[in-house]
C-alpha cells in the first residue's frame, strides 16, 4: 500500500485549494508549484486561494523573482521559498520543434496577419453587454482574429443570441480550442494576441508577442513592467479598438523591448531544479 509522502499543488484555482487545506488537515506536507503570484486584486476569484495555499505550504515554488519578493514580504520564511523558474517555459523549449511543425486548423493554414483571440473568464463571459463590446471591438479593428472558442465561452454566446453574430463578423475566425502545440504555433506566428487568460499572457512573453489582456489586474507582473503586455481596464468597444491599434502602431517596438529585456521566467531548468528540490528535502 501507496502512502503519500507530499502533495504538490499547481495554481490557484478551487481544485488547488480544496487539495491544500485536504492536506494539511491529513498532515502531508503541501509544496505550492506556481506560488508567490499576487495582482492584488482582493476581488479575482484566484486570489485569496493562492494566498491561503501560500500560508499553509511547506515548500514554495517561486517562478520568478517578483513572486519571491511577494512571499517574502508577507512574512513567510526564507528557507521554505525557492525561485526556480517557470515550467511552462520548460514545456515550451521542450516542445519548440514539434509546435514549428504542428498542424493548423482548417482556414487559417495561409493567414499571415492576424491577431489570436481567447476568452474564458467568467468576469468577460457571463456579462452580455461585455461580450458584445468584445465582439464589436474585433469587428471593427477589420484585424483577421482566431478565436478558439472555450466551450464556457460558446455556451454563453449560444444563450445570449450572440453565436450567429460572432459567426457573421468577416473578419472573426472560429474555430474549435485546439491542442498545445498547434495553439503555440498559431500565437507565436500571430501579430498579437487578445486574452484574459494568466497562461497565454505569459507564453505570449515567451514566444516574443505582443499582448492585450482582457482584464483589470494581472498576477504577471513582470509582463507589464516589460511592456509586453497592456491592461485594458475598460472594456468598451471604443478603448479596445484603440488598445488593438496602438499596440499593432508600435509591434516592432515591443517585440525589440521584449527581445532585448531579461526573460523573468528563468533559462528552462525550473522542472530540474523542483525534482532535486523535492528530493532533498522529503526523500
């Protein structure tokens, strides 16, 4: 019979949290993969759930310098934190000859320009007049945009009666969501990307492509202080067009800061430098 030495918990979502506080309670040691990340926004559902499983853990695992910083001013010890790096940037430096290589979906096999749109957050999804704004900005932009459509996402276009309409906007591409590699490749090819998700703001870093985030916070900080990536605060259609058509005015800047600035996510090791982590310290 198995008997579990520690609990490793990604991220912060409410599976995370629920895996943290189960844990603890059991007496098994929680090591927090992905901890230290604050947008200080009291009110982002993931918050308070990263800074619980921060304070309950053994081990902290801090991407980048930022997120140590943020531990350490909260008062947890020192000798429980360790900046490691990013795995995703591991992931995607393992992963780079196959993403050059992965298949596009039908219909944007020939696109040159385009901007790579995604949308998932509940704050954007469950507001109708939201998701309109949304819709109309890219309609207006005339910007070719993919749009891999998170099954949450089209649920909500199909209940407000706007799915037909996203489908009549010439210039809006939909497509199915898509798997790692070929979603890689389409951002690391795209003239921008559009998004309110954590992860696609930081590989569009990785990958050198100028973002637009869909939100009023952000827990990738470091993007910012890059200028890599813009915040849009008020989502109206107006400032989202003017978002899309100042970052596209000023891509060649962007794309030479980002090139030109430190990679804050580490040199690809983070996965290595866990493992011998975790092995020393509960082996």
């Amino acid at each position: 019979k198995l008997s579990t030495s520690v609990c490793i918990v990604p991220g912060d979502t409410n599976s995370a949290i629920g895996s943290a506080l189960a844990s603890v309670k059991t007496k098994i040691p929680v090591i927090h993969l992905e901890s230290g990340l604050r947008s200080y926004d009291e009110f982002m559902p993931e918050e308070s759930n990263r800074k619980v499983i921060d304070h309950i853990s053994q081990l902290l695992l801090a991407p980048t310098k930022n997120a140590r910083q943020n531990l350490m001013s909260e008062g947890i010890l020192a000798k429980r934190i360790v900046l490691t790096g990013d795995t995703m940037l591991d992931l995607l430096l393992m992963e780079e000859k196959r993403i050059d290589k992965a298949k596009l979906p039908k219909g944007t096999e020939d696109l040159n320009e385009y901007m790579l749109m995604t949308l998932h957050r509940e704050e954007n999804t469950d507001d109708r007049a939201r998701l309109s704004s949304i819709l109309n900005a890219i309609r207006k932009s005339e910007i070719t945009t993919i749009f891999p459509i998170h099954p949450r996402t089209k649920e909500k276009l199909n209940k407000y009666g706007l799915l037909g309409f996203a489908r009549k906007i010439k210039n809006l591409v939909l497509i199915d969501p898509l798997e790692y590699h070929s979603m890689m490749r389409l951002l690391k090819n795209s003239m921008l990307t559009i998004t309110d998700s954590g992860g696609m703001q930081k590989e569009a870093f990785i990958v050198k492509t100028p973002c637009i985030t869909l939100r009023s916070s952000t827990e990738w900080i470091e993007t910012l202080t890059a200028k890599a990536n813009v915040l849009v605060q008020k989502l109206d259609q107006q400032t989202i067009v003017s978002t899309i058509q100042r970052v596209i005015s000023n891509r060649d800047r962007i794309v030479s800061a980002m090139k030109d600035s430190e990679n804050p996510f580490g040199n690809g090791n983070a996965s290595s430098k866990i493992v011998q982590e975790i092995q020393s310290r509960f082996s």
